[in-house]
C-alpha cells in the first residue's frame, strides 16, 4: 500500500491506472488541487471500513464496550456461544 499525491490534470489522463490501483493494491492517491481543496481516493471496501470504524467508536458506550472485550480477550475471559444461544440475543 502506498499513498500517492498528483495533480487534478495527471489525474484525469491516469484516472483508470490510479483506480485500478486503488482497488487491487490497497493504494491511497491524493488529488491536489487549488487552494488546499484536495481529495483522496480509497476503495470502497476501505471507505465501508472506515464506516463502519466509525459508527462503532461513534458513541461512548460503544467504545466502553468495546474496551471491555478487548480487556477481556487479553485476560482470556471469553464466553463462547452456539448460535442458536447468539440468535436468542
């Protein structure tokens, strides 16, 4: 993976390239453009990432919660269910 910055004009003549390694190299490519309006390209298996990261560390409580698994994953306090168990909760 490797981040990369180019112009809006390079960009529009290598916009497939830039794309196609974006998706198949995890690569991020930073537009620049006038007056500090740059953008960045991501894939969209990354970005539903991001997303998703950041609907889970959205609220306090959320992040509390997760605080506490992972505690309990180092110390080894798991609780294994079946999945009939997990589709009751």
């Amino acid at each position: 993976m490797t981040t990369t910055a180019t112009t809006l004009s390079e960009a529009r003549k290598n916009l497939e390239k830039l794309t196609d390694d974006v998706v198949d190299y995890g690569n991020h490519v930073i537009i620049t453009k006038p007056q500090n309006r740059n953008v960045v390209i991501i894939s969209e298996e990354e970005f539903i990432s991001w997303q998703e990261t950041m609907y889970l560390l959205g609220t306090e409580a959320n992040r509390k919660n997760l605080d506490e698994s992972l505690k309990q994953l180092e110390m080894s306090n798991l609780t294994t269910f079946s999945k009939e168990e997990w589709d009751k909760f």
